[in-house]
C-alpha cells in the first residue's frame, strides 16, 4: 500500500502560534473566527484558532465536546500532520474516552492503515490514544520509533507509556535510550526533564525492590555521564546565580549509586549522601534542588541500617542545632508514618 503524499507546507510555528491565540480567545472573537471560516471552509490559520477556543482552557470555559470533536474530526481527515492538531490533542487527552471522539478515533486508525510509513500520523494518533486505548498508543508509537529510531521524545513516550502500565524493565530500557538520544539531539530537553520527575524515582524504587542493580547502575551512569544532561541545570529559571544552580542530574546519579551501594550491603557512601540531602533542606532556596531527589531517598528507608544511622546522628546532634535536629526527626518521622500505613 502506498502511503499518501503529505500535506501541503505550512509554518509549524505559525500553526501553534494561531492555536495558543485561540485558547485566549473571546466569545466575540469566536464569532469572527465563524464568519471567516464560512467564507472559506479550508482556512487552516482559523480553524487552528476554533480548536485552540474550544479546547477550554481559555476563557471559553469548559470544553465543549461536541464542537472540539468535530473540528478535531476535520483536521484527522483532511491535515492528520497539522501542528495545532498534535497541540489540541496533547492538552485534552484525557477527555478522548468519550462517545464524542469515536468519529475521531476511527478516523485515526484509518489515516494509519493509509499512512503506515508515515511518523507524523503515527505519533499523532498514539497521542490521541492515550486517553483512550493504551495499547494502540504503545503499538503506534513503537512503529514510529522503527521509522525514526534517534528521536529522543519518542523513546520518552514511549517509557511514559511502560511505567504508566507498571512494565518498569521496559520502562527504564526507554529511558536510556531517550537520554542517549538527546546527548545528540537539537530538541528541547523540556519532555526529558519530565521524564527525569516522573520516572526516574518510580523506576529506582521498583527496581530496589526487584534488586536490579544492574538496571540501577547504567541509569545513574547515564545520568551523570551524557553531556547535554550535564548541561541540564535544573531549577536555573528560579534562582538569580545561575553560577550557583544546583546540577540536578549528577546529584540524582549519585542518589541512585548510593541505592547500588545499599543492595550490595554497603553503607558509607548512602550515609554521606543522605546526610546531605537532609542538611540540603536547611540551606537551599532552591526546592528543585532536592525535592525532585526526594523519593529516591525516600527508598534509602527499605533499609534499616539507614535508619538506624540517622537515629544515631539525631541523638549525637546538639540541641543547639534545632532546625538539624527537626530535619532528622521529620524524616524519622516520617519513615514511621510509612510503616504504620502498610500495616493497615
């Protein structure tokens, strides 16, 4: 089957631009947008701004299924690469279970039977899945990814895909490959940092508790070790001295090699690391420089040895020091709270 020529040439950042100008825009507004559309049905610049009105997340309100479905419905079949498209239906996934986008959905599934060689269409229409059938989001998005194996936000979504369905293995085999990508990439690194809250701490606990060591030690290597993630300085827009901002991934690499340590029954250095990361709290203005860390850490709590240590240290610590000792004793405190939610 011979895939269909692509769309005519548009502007993707123009295509955006009039989506974002839509969700901002006035009923009054609306009214123009629809006497100018009935002057000329096939005027992409409005219907990428009707889209962007009825996506409710401006001062429309809420989302008007019905129409938002409808033009959705226009765009799949006639501009299935439309760049306000992907937007549209990036930022309202989670209302694609509704009777109202089943049109949507066939017509979907059919532009990818038409266009199985095409990446756009298949990325497009996982990203509508996603809020609707998991397991087609997975199919289509590893089919682009065999069409464009480098992309690094491919491999993201697809490691989103993996740990949302508790596959963490899989999930973690992604997330290497999304970093290892994007040392090489010229994307925005905005979807990896994603990545880095939402799953890195998840897949690190997951992986304690199937003593995956292994796994461990090439996610902090590669945490640590690419280039443009070293370049990554996290919380840089919340802090004056960029000089100063806190390099996020080497430290979560570290926090992950102290969980290695732990496995293998070695102490010393997750006790160092530890300990800072509880002092980190007394000193930082900056919480992304340790909040993000802080379920890894909270995983240093499998571990009664951890616990012991920092009973000894909030026993050894003057009362002099009281925002110290109210660091370790919330933690303490906090490892108790745990352990009396998994007995009920």
């Amino acid at each position: 089957m011979r895939a269909k020529t692509p769309d005519r040439d548009y502007t993707p950042e123009g295509d955006s631009k009039a989506f974002m100008e839509g969700r901002e825009a006035s009923p009054e507004d609306l009214k123009g947008f629809n006497a100018a559309l009935k002057r000329n049905p096939h005027d992409l610049e409005t219907r990428a701004k009707i889209l962007g009105y009825y996506c409710g997340l401006g001062k429309s309100g809420a989302l008007n299924k019905r129409v938002y479905s409808r033009h959705m419905l226009w765009f799949v079949e006639n501009f299935p690469r439309h760049e306000a498209l992907l937007s549209a239906t990036c930022m309202c996934y989670y209302e694609f279970s509704s009777r109202s986008f089943d049109d949507v959905a066939q017509s979907w599934i059919k532009q990818v039977d038409e266009n199985p060689l095409d990446a756009t269409i298949l990325r497009h229409a996982a990203t509508f899945m996603c809020g609707r059938d998991p397991e087609k989001d997975l199919e289509y998005l590893k089919r682009a990814e065999e069409l464009t194996p480098t992309d690094p936000e491919l491999a993201g979504l697809l490691m989103l895909n993996c740990k949302s369905n508790g596959r963490y293995d899989e999930a973690i085999g992604y997330l290497l490959k999304a970093i290892n990508h994007w040392s090489t990439s010229k994307k925005s690194s905005l979807l990896l940092d994603e990545l880095f809250h939402d799953t890195i701490s998840d897949a690190v606990c997951n992986q304690i508790q199937n003593n995956k060591s292994e796994d461990l030690q090439a996610l902090a290597n590669a945490c640590m070790q690419h280039e443009e993630i070293e370049r990554s300085k996290y919380g840089a827009t919340y802090v004056s001295d960029r000089s100063k901002v806190y390099n996020y991934s080497k430290f979560m690499g570290e926090a992950i090699l102290g969980v290695v340590d732990l496995l293998d029954g070695k102490f010393q250095k997750p006790i160092k690391l530890l300990e800072e990361h509880l002092k980190d709290r007394l000193t930082t203005s900056d919480p992304f420089r340790w909040s993000p860390n802080r379920a890894i850490f909270n995983s240093y709590r499998e571990f009664p040895a951890m616990i012991d240590h920092i009973n000894k240290l909030l026993e050894e610590t003057p009362e002099s020091q009281r925002e110290l000792r109210r660091v370790l004793s919330q933690w303490l405190s906090e490892t108790q709270d745990l352990e009396d939610t998994e007995d009920i």
